[in-house]
C-alpha cells in the first residue's frame, strides 16, 4: 500500500485550500488588505515578482482614489502611468481615432487619416461585439457612446472632405 492510503485501504482526499490574493475585484476596485488570505509560508506572493499584469503598486494619487482613469491620465504627466483598466483602454483607442479624424488639440492637428480612423473605430467595435455581456453596465455604456460617437464624427469628416474636393 502506498503512504496516501487509510487503514480502510482507500486512498486519503488531498487538503487543499484556495485563498483568493488578488488586491483588485473583479470591477478594478483594491480589496482592502483584511480581505486578502495571507500566503502560506515559503510562497511567494506577487508582489515579489511583479509583472505586467499586476503592477507592484499603484502610484500613491491612484491607491484608494475613486477618481476616474481620464481623471487620472490627465494628472499623470510628471512621468506617473496610470493602472491598466478597461476604461483607459477605450479611451485611449478613442483618442487616437480623434487624433486620425483630425479632431485633436489645434497645437497636435494633423491631416485627417480616415483610414486608420475607420480602422481604430472598428477595433473598438471588435471589442464591443466580444465583449458583450461581459462588462458592468458603466463600461458598456462607455464602450457604445464611444463608438457611436466616433462612427458619428467619421461619416462627419467623410463629408467634410467630400464637400471639399467638390468645392
């Protein structure tokens, strides 16, 4: 008989116990710390080893802040990058299809690229079709004023440069 078996001659059931580490929910929130398990002795924890995915620590503006990742992009200039979040995503496929369709601060203008503005408009509809039913009812919400407001301001730019090369 092997080490794992009972006197019943069947083998033992394994102890095993999750514990949920993770410092954001599932909305991007931080958990307060009293909620995370503790790791158990001799594992590591992310916060040793960061990667990519989960920063070692948010910057001390944005840890425990409610403000918005707009809000925090635009006071992020002095070299601070603010948390990847679904949100920041959109907004920033957004911002440069604006910049493409030419619609960008006067001092950052260039001439319209409607090509590469049709292009970001569709990644984010690729984005708004897969992730359907998966998003809270704010980010779904951006996600299809976005989109309707930039198919909006393309067909605007269409006909803008049409009227031109009439004209």
């Amino acid at each position: 008989m092997s080490d794992d078996s009972t006197k019943s001659g069947q083998p033992e059931e394994p102890k095993v116990k999750v514990s949920d580490r993770r410092r954001f929910t599932s909305e991007g929130e931080t958990r307060d710390p009293s909620e995370i398990d503790a790791a158990p002795a001799g594992v590591t924890t992310p916060e040793a080893h960061p990667t990519v995915d989960e920063p070692a620590a948010a910057p001390p503006a944005a840890q425990g802040s409610t403000e918005s990742a707009s809000e925090m992009h635009a006071g992020a200039g002095l070299g601070g990058i603010p948390p990847a979040s679904f949100e920041l995503l959109v907004l920033s496929l957004a911002m440069q299809a604006q910049m493409e369709l030419g619609l960008g601060e006067p001092h950052e203008q260039h001439p319209p690229n409607l090509d590469v503005a049709r292009h970001t408009i569709d990644l984010l509809g690729v984005l708004q079709q897969k992730t359907k039913g998966n998003l809270t009812h704010d980010e779904q919400r951006l996600l299809d004023n976005t989109v309707t407001e930039l198919r909006f301001r393309y067909v605007q730019a269409l006909e803008q440069i049409n009227k031109r090369a009439k004209a």
